[in-house]
C-alpha cells in the first residue's frame, strides 16, 4: 500500500498537449479514478503514473520517493489492461505464477499464493484451464489475479471492463471492488463510463482536454459539480441560462458567467399549463423510472421520473410543463 503524489506533471507530444500541468495526491489504499471522455488524456496520464512514458514536466512519487526516472520494473506498479494481455498458450496458473517465478520464488510459495490470490477472484476450479477456455470476465480477473500476486504497491487499471458486455461488466466491476477492498491496495482505475466510475471510486478525478476539472468523491461530483462540463459529464445536468432560470423557473441570482445545474430527476413534468412548455420528443421505460426528452427552448431537455408516478401522463409529440423544486440551486461556471 503506498500514496501517489503527482507534482506539475504535463506531457506534450509535438504540437499535441496532451496534459496541461496537474497535480494529484492519491491516499494509500484510495480507490481512485481518472475519468473524462476520448482523448483527454486519461492513458497518458496512468503510463506516466507507471513509468511506461516519462512526463515533460513535473514529479511522480510514490510513497514520497521519486520514481520519475525509474523503470516500469523498478516501481513496483501492477498494471491491467483493457486486452487483459495473458499469455494464450499458458493455463490459468501458469499466467499467474509468471511474475513470481521471474522473483524466482520457490515453488511452493508460488502455488500457495496463486491459490490464494485465484481463491479470492473465484477461478480457484479454473487453475489448470488454459486461458483462451474461458469467457471474458474471466480472462479479465485472471489478468487482475496476476497483476496483484506480485503484491505491488499501487494497482493501475486502464479501462479493463470496455471488451465485455453489459452484464459482465457490472459482475467483474463487483469483483475488482470488492478484491481491492480485501488486499486494501491503492488503485489508480482509468474509464471513460461515469456509472462505473460512481460505482467503484472513493475518488474522481475528471479530464477535460488534458486539464482535471475537478476532484471529488462521487457524491461531491454528482451533487456539487463545479462547471458546466463535470455536471453534465458525471450527472447528465440539464444547463440552463440565467434568463432561463428568471423568466421560466423564478430561480434570480445567477450571474451571465453562470448556468442552473438540474439533475434529470430534478425536473418535475405536469399536465398543467405554465410558463416553461416544452414537447416530448422521446420517452424511454428503464423499469424504475420512465426517462423523456423534452424541447425546451431549442435545448434538449432530459427528465426522468418514477415510472410508479402516476400524476403525470405525457406521450411522444405532447406537449408538457416543466418546473424545479425550489431546493434546486445548482449553480455552476461555463467550462
Ligand atoms: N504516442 C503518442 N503520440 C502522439 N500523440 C499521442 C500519443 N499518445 C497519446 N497522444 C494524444 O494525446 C491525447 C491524449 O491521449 P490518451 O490516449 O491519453 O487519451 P485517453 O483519455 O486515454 O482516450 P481514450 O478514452 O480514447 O483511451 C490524444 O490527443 C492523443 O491523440
Ligand atoms: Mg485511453
């Protein structure tokens, strides 16, 4: 278990800048993620974090020491990827053992913890399995088993849930939280999925463009957004402008530089008449909450609503009123 401390880190590639100078300080034991859309420079930053690609600015440490000049070998990292990366001739154990027989460890040691570690990810019946036999999730914890054998002092994953589907991916993002919660090693996990991220992190980091928008637990992020990109980003926010907000929602106060953040559960529809009319140009049934898409103004409004409501009825081409809850005071700076 160690901290992470990055110190003015950047990194230009030619005229690309693909990070703007950031520093970030990751507990020991954090779950940590760096989350932002393609591009931002989430990959860069956790091959920097590595030592797989050096920084043109700015300091790594871990554990207070200086890594910056050190080897991938010599940092001690553990690192999995989205192509889970196994050697495809080899079995389970042998993929496992890898790392711990080039410790040279004797031989008992080595089927003692990678029964330990395969034990912990549930594959303990797929030992002697050769890997390309198993499914996707599968393969993904074996990738995540021998990563962690190896009792490295920080774990860094780079969008290892993005080859599986939808179901598989909730199912192996249980297992690596709840893995990462027993061997309490610091983690450093790359995605670009906000539900995944809200799902596993004690912190986030947001990328925009290369520069972090803002740092925060789940529900600082999600509740307490400080710009137009991390509220629309993490929570879908509806954005509205200060003229919006006066002459439709009787919401005063937010200056020309500033924008309401709704939340799409933070829209309230009627089949009253009022002021904010919009028209339903999509609705969708998602089990607990029936999710719609409302004109407004030339903006795309999002709503969603219990699908036990039954004070509101409202079809595709309806038209609709919207109104926000008084508590709703969301206000956050263009990006
Ligand atoms: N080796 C490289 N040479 C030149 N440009 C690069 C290199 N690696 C990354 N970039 C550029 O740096 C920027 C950040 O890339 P990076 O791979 O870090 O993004 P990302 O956030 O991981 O995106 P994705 O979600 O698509 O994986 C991009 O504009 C990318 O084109
Ligand atoms: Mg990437």
């Amino acid at each position: 278990m160690a901290t992470v401390n990055l110190q003015n880190i950047s990194k230009t590639f030619g005229e690309v800048r693909a990070l703007s100078p950031l520093d970030l300080h990751v507990k020991e034991g954090e779950f940590f993620s760096l989350l932002g859309p393609s591009g931002c420079g989430k990959t860069t930053l956790l091959r920097i974090i590595s030592g797989l690609e050096s920084p043109s600015s700015g300091e790594v440490r871990i554990d207070g020491s200086n890594v910056t000049a050190l080897s991938p070998q010599r940092r001690n990292v553990g690192i999995v990827f989205q192509n889970y990366a196994l050697f495809p001739h080899m079995t389970v154990f042998q993929n496992v053992a890898y790392g711990l027989e080039v410790k040279k460890m004797p031989g008992s040691e080595i089927r003692r913890r990678v029964e330990d570690i395969l034990g912990k990810v549930h594959l303990l019946e797929k030992v002697n399995t050769p890997v390309p036999l198993l499914s996707g999730g599968e393969q993904q914890r074996v990738a995540v088993a021998r990563a962690v054998v190896v009792e490295p002092r920080i774990l860094l994953f780079d969008e290892p849930l993005s080859n599986l589907d939808h179901a598989l991916r909730i199912e192996t993002r249980a297992e690596i939280k709840r893995l990462q919660r027993e061997v309490g090693i610091t983690t450093i996990y790359v995605t670009h999925d906000q539900g995944e991220a809200l799902a596993l992190s004690d912190r986030i980091a947001i990328l925009s463009k290369g520069v972090v928008q803002q740092i925060g637990t789940p529900d600082e992020l999600y509740f307490h957004p400080h710009n137009a990109f991390t509220a629309s980003f993490i929570g879908h926010a509806n954005l509205f402008s200060a003229i919006a907000c006066r002459e439709y929602f009787g919401v005063q106060g937010l200056t020309e530089s500033e924008l309401l953040a709704v939340l799409p559960e933070e829209i309230i529809l009627s089949n009253n008449s009022g002021k904010a009319k919009g028209k339903i140009s999509n609705k969708e049934f998602s089990g607990s909450s029936v999710e719609y898409t409302i004109d407004f103004l030339g903006q795309s409004v999002k709503a969603h609503r219990p699908s036990s409501e039954k004070s509101f009825n409202g079809e595709i081409g309806s038209e609709v009123c919207l109104s926000l809850d008084a508590s709703v005071q969301r206000k956050v700076k263009y990006e």
